[in-house]
C-alpha cells in the first residue's frame, strides 16, 4: 500500500523533502506509520517521536487533512496522505 | 476600509480597540505594523533586548541605526512614525507568567509572535482565564501557520501541542468621534466582541502556508477534552 507523507517544519528539514511515497505493508495505526518513518529517516526520530519512543503527543498528523490521533486505527487506501505537523513557533 | 463587513463600524472598533503584540520581530513587527496602518487605536508591544544586526534582515520596525539600543523603543518610534495617533505602550519586558495576566487584562486581542514555546503558553493561559481572542502566528523557514484561539470556541494552545519536546529548540527562526467612540468600547468591551466576531473564520482552523512552494491550506483542528487549560472551560 502507497502512503503519500508531506512533511512540514522541522519535519520537511529533518526528512529532506517535501513529500514522499512510501510503501508500507498494512499499517493499522498512525503511530506504526510514524515508526515506520522514523526507521526509514533516523534524523526524523526526535520530530516525530517522545523519548518513550511513542509518538510525540505534540505532533499533528492530518490524515487526507482530517486531524487524526496517532493512537487512531485507520482503515488505510492507497494513495492517503499523511501530513505531518511539529510545532514551530518562529516569530 | 470600506471592505465588507468591515466597514466605518469595524474601523471604529479598532480605533478604540488595545492589541498586544508579543514580540515585534519579523512575524510581530509586521503585524505591528499593519495594525498601525490600518487604525488601531492603542498597540502594546513586549520585546526585551536591544537590537542586533542579526534581526536586521527581517524585523521591519528596526533600523540600522538602532543597532545595540533597545528594540521596545526602536519599534514604538517606528510605529509612531507610521501613525501619530497610535497609542503605544512600549514595555520592555518579553511576556511570562509574571506579567502576562496584567497586560492581557488590557488588550482586546492578542497577537502571539513569540519565537519561545514558554511565552506562547504563558499567553496561552491568560488568553483562556480571560477570554480574550489569541491569534496564534508562527513561521519556520518559509513555513507559516495562523490560527485563532477563543475559549470555548477552539483548541487552545496546550491543546494542539501539550507536551514539550527537543526538537522544538530546532533553529527558527474622523477622529474625535473614533476618540470618543474608543472610550466608550473601552469602558462597554465592544471592541472585544467586534474582534472575536472577526475572527471566526480562522477560529478552531489552523492556515499552513508553504511559501517556497506558495502552497496555502487550512485544515481543522481539534479541541481535547483532557486539556490541562481550557478542558473544563467553556
């Protein structure tokens, strides 16, 4: 199954695009996308992850632009997008 | 501004109306000063520090030749400048715990540019005990997000991003008739009310804007019960 991620913020610089597709085997949560991510990009593990190694509970995730929990159990289809949302706080 | 909705109506309401503006860099500077122009009667701006070449590049209140004196002055003459019947309160102080309850008792509105986390959520808690309207401005590259906060009408703050992390240290980067009317709205609170009617387009939205790819979206988002701040405010 096709997964399109958009990163933004610190996410975009820690993973080094834009947006990406990645091939995933039936992930049944937003959380196992997250760790499959932060397998793929090491650098992106401090964005997306706490240091429980759970997903980070300040990061948001839009699922097809529907804000989705990361705990959330998503009947995924191919060609869903993630976008992944850090804080930032530049002023 | 004779825009819809706006109006003579709204122009008077923002004639009397008082907006806190933390900081005033390249986010708060600008907003500073586009409230300057288009009328708001009295602006209360809170940077601490003097000004350092670094800022120059994109703090548009700041001038070269301010360099190594204060920002809070340097600001409050640039927006006097702009505006002469601008009211400006120029408190050289960045918002915190300590002083954020007395300056957003004062405001209609509050525009958080803050580039520390710990400032937003102090603006943050203040902004719900006192049900003021936050508007919530950020950028990170070319990355902009805005989003309106109202108590009982939207997330707040803590409730899009209640925990700290790490990764958030990552680099950032007609007027005596208005006169009278701003007493009036002061004293009434119609100012604030004008304002969060204003603002229910944005309100419980957050725009993200890409401007390296001027890409722009908003997309909604969610309030959580459990919220440490506003969860049991209504």
């Amino acid at each position: 199954m096709k997964l399109t991620i958009l990163y933004t913020g610190q996410a975009r610089t820690a993973a080094g695009v834009e947006r990406e597709t990645v091939d995933v085997s039936a992930p049944r949560s937003v959380a196992e996308v997250l760790q499959i991510l932060a397998s793929k990009h090491e650098s992106l593990r401090a964005v997306l992850l706490a240091t429980d190694g759970k997903a980070h509970p300040s990061l948001m995730v839009f699922v097809n632009e529907e804000q989705t929990r990361t705990d959330a159990r998503v009947d995924w289809k191919d060609g869903d997008q993630v976008m992944l949302v850090p804080p930032i706080s530049g002023g | 501004m004779w825009t819809p909705d706006f109006g003579e109506r709204g122009q008077r309401a923002l004639k009397g109306a008082t907006v806190l503006v933390s900081r005033v860099g390249g986010v708060g500077g600008a907003a500073a000063y586009f409230l300057a122009a288009a009328g708001v009667g009295r602006l209360i701006i809170a940077p601490r520090g003097n000004l350092k070449p670094a800022d120059l590049n994109r703090q548009i209140l700041m001038t070269h030749g301010a360099l190594d004196t204060p920002r809070v002055e340097c600001a409050a003459r640039r927006l006097k400048e702009l505006n002469p019947r601008l009211t400006v309160e120029a408190v050289p102080e960045n918002i915190s715990d300590q002083n954020a309850e007395r300056l957003i008792k004062q405001a209609d509105a509050v525009v958080d540019c803050a580039p520390l986390f710990d400032e937003r959520f102090a603006m943050n808690r203040a902004a719900i005990a006192w049900r003021k309207p936050l508007i919530e401005c950020a950028m990170y590259d070319f990355d902009v997000r805005v989003t309106s906060i109202l108590r009982g009408h939207s997330p707040c703050l803590a409730c899009l991003y209640p925990a700290d992390s790490p990764a958030w240290k990552a680099p950032v980067s007609r007027l005596r008739r208005c006169r009278r009317h701003g007493r009036q709205s002061r004293r009434d609170g119609s100012n604030q009310r004008f304002f969060q009617a204003s603002e229910s387009r944005c309100t419980g939205r957050m725009l993200l804007a890409n401007l390296r790819e001027m890409s722009f979206q908003t997309v909604k988002v969610s309030k959580r019960d459990d919220c440490s701040v506003c969860g049991a405010a209504v």
